[in-house]
C-alpha cells in the first residue's frame, strides 16, 4: 500500500484527479443506482450511444468471425489489413480521396490513440492549442503529455472561431492544434474559410488532429471530411471510429489517418502498450461500413430531434438552446436560469433536474461551458426528456429546495 512520506511520487501532486472527474460518467452511475437499486425509470441524455441494437449484419459478421478461431485469433497491432482496406475504399468511395491503407492505424476507438498522440508529438514545456468548448479528451491527453493547454474559442451563439483567440493562443511552442467538426458538445460545423484560415497560421509550425468522428452525421448540408481540404500548408491528422452512427459504442474501434513518416512511431507505441485491436470488433466494423442507409435513417432521426428541443425549449425563460449543425448532442444555455436560482455550478443543476424529472443531462463544465447542460439525442425516450425538462425549467426551482 502506498503511503505518503515514504519516497513514493504522490501522482495528485501531479493532476488532481479529483477535480477531472468526467461529470458525464458520474451523473450516468448516478441514472445506473436509480435505475437497478431504486427501480426507477431514468430518461439519459448523458452518453452518446445510440439506442438502437447493432444492425444485424454487424452482429453475425462478429459471431461469424468468434466461432472461426482463425479469424478471433488474429493479431495485429497496427489493425486488420482487410479493414484498412475497407477504410481506403471508403474515403475513395464517399469522400473521394484517395488514401494509402497503409496510413490508417486501428486503435481501441479514438480516446487511446489520442492519448499516443500526444505522448508522441509533445513533452512537458510545449503547448497544445484546443477549442473552447472541448471534448474532455483532448484536454486530459494534455495534462498527461505534461504539455501545457492553451484554447482558441467557439463562440456558443454565432457557432463560429474566434480567430483572434487562435492567432493570440498559438505560440511557437504549440505542438499540437485540435479541431472538432462537428463539434462536441455545441455540433457546430467548421467552414471551409475556417479551415483554410486555421491551417494558413498554422502553416506547417504544428500538427492539425482533425476529429472528425461525427463526419457522417450532418443535419444541414451533406456529409464532408476536412481531408477533402486542397493545397493545405500543414500536416493532417485524422481521427475517427465506428462507435457513433454505426452504433459500435461498446465495441471499441476506431482509427487514425497519420502520414508515412507516423506510421512506424504510431504502430511500435502499439507494440507495447496495445499489443493487438480484439478482431472480432474489426470484422464487425468492415460490415459496418457496408450499412450506409442505417446510418442516414439516424441522422434523419436525430435532425428531427433537434429541431423539436429548438421548437419546444425556444422561449422558455431564463434558457437557450444552442442550434446545433451536427453530432449528437444540443446545449442549454442555463446562465440566467443558474444565476436567478442560485445553482452554482451546472452539475448542481443537472443533479437536481435528475432527482426531480428523473431525466440524465451532461454538465457544461466538462466542456468548459460551466453555464450549460448537454443533452444526447440518443434515446428513445427523448421527446419525453424534453417535455419534463421544459416543466423543470418552467416550475423555476431555486438550488436547495
């Protein structure tokens, strides 16, 4: 057992784990103790998993490939050849370009290898630039590389950068630049402008990690990859998993796109640290690819979705709900409604609102938006969760009561 004052390092010393907790995960333990201790019925807007079973093709592509040892014993640790190159023929096939097979790296889902990445491309003294509002992931792959973290901002009410904050926050230390379209949590969509924009500051001074893990799931305009960007100055790197509009949340798989010269470094950290991606997720993810219709049916699905909370949440007092272009997720501006209640922080509120309506919402500060609630589109129950979060909100209850 460790004990302080004994020589061993105290690793809070060095990120207090306390204060990064993932807000998300311990309102959805809190659903999980209501639902299986109390037998009560949780509506979650918490986690972005889809509510619908796997499609049944993915389903036997796995059983298939678990009773033929051959295929459940395979090990490679950079990722199955045959779903890279059914990852190849997918971006010549629906985004039209062409990308050597060679130059994807199949990871657990996205969130190991943004950890490698990191690790990879920089070390304590250099700094990595990341949007506000963020996903928490590029935020603590920052504080475990010891590299320090700088933000450029979205603006929450025109959804756009603010390219001031990005050209005042990139710096020659900046290792890494992240951007997220569309993005989690506001679904906000990058412009072409933008982009081009970033990369020209940018211009080859750092890596662009391009997070498009939401690429196929757009409510206004057809799907896009910023791989389809021409004469960037920079370097690109993608990445991207099959847990969202496939459905693959659990299953965890997903991939990078990386230049020739990461290849090597990406797949030897694999080596080590991974060893192999389970196969039988990765032949469930080649059958996936083959599902393109599934995957519109949802984005149909979750457009209407968001349309009905701008319709129903529209002129509720003391809230606004963000207009969200993309993903799987809408935000709540709660600052007026926080301040005239007296709720001090937006787990407060989302605590409240779960003990109250029984509906899980995400709180804002795990994005750096302290002031809101993110809520999934990924329940079957949603239009329900609306309609009691607009009564919640409508009632007006004072923090404490």
């Amino acid at each position: 057992m460790m004990k302080n004052g004994e020589g061993v390092m105290d690793i809070s010393s060095k990120i207090n784990f306390n204060d990064n907790r993932f807000l998300m995960f311990v309102i959805d333990d809190m659903a999980n103790h209501m639902e299986y201790e109390e037998g009560k019925k949780v509506i979650r807007m918490t986690l972005g998993k889809s509510e619908l079973p796997l499609h049944k093709d993915i389903r036997e592509a796995m059983s298939g490939s678990i009773e033929d040892f051959k295929k459940s014993s395979l090990v490679y640790p950079g990722g199955l050849p045959e779903l890279k190159r059914a990852l190849s023929n997918y971006y010549k096939e629906y985004y039209h370009v062409e990308i050597n097979e060679k130059n994807f790296i199949i990871s657990p889902g996205t969130s190991a290898a943004f950890r490698n990445l990191f690790t990879l491309l920089s070390v304590p003294g250099d700094d990595v630039l990341i949007p506000k509002p963020y996903y928490s992931l590029y935020r603590f792959s920052s504080l475990l590389s010891g590299a320090s973290t700088k933000y450029y901002t979205i603006d929450k009410n025109t959804r756009r950068v603010d390219m001031d904050s990005f050209k005042q926050n990139f710096t020659e230390r900046t290792k890494i630049v992240v951007i997220n379209t569309p993005g989690n949590p506001l679904g906000n969509v990058l412009t072409d402008e933008e982009l081009y924009e970033m990369d020209s500051i940018v211009n080859d001074r750092a890596v662009i990690i391009n997070d498009e893990i939401y690429s196929n799931v757009y409510f206004d305009q057809e799907s896009k990859s910023v791989l389809n960007l021409k004469n960037t100055k920079s370097v690109f790197i993608t990445t991207n998993a099959f847990s969202k509009a496939y459905g693959m949340y659990s299953r965890r798989v997903g991939y990078c796109i990386v230049p020739d010269e990461l290849v090597e470094p990406l797949t030897v950290i694999q080596h080590h640290t991974l060893l192999t991606v389970d196969p039988i997720v990765q032949f469930g993810a080649i059958t996936a690819l083959q599902n393109q219709n599934e995957v519109q049916e949802l984005v149909i699905r979750y457009k209407k979705r968001r349309d009905y909370t701008m319709k129903v949440l529209s002129g509720v007092p003391y809230i606004k709900p963000i207009y969200s272009e993309g993903g799987f997720y809408i935000t709540l501006d709660c600052e007026e409604y926080m301040k005239k209640y007296n709720y001090k922080t937006s787990f407060d509120l989302a605590v409240k609102i779960l003990d109250d309506k029984l509906v899980a919402t995400v709180p804002g500060s795990d994005f750096g938006l302290p002031y809101t609630l993110r809520l999934s589109f990924s329940t079957s129950h949603y239009n329900e969760g609306i309609l009691l979060l607009k009564e919640f909100f409508n009632t007006g209850v004072m923090y404490g009561n």
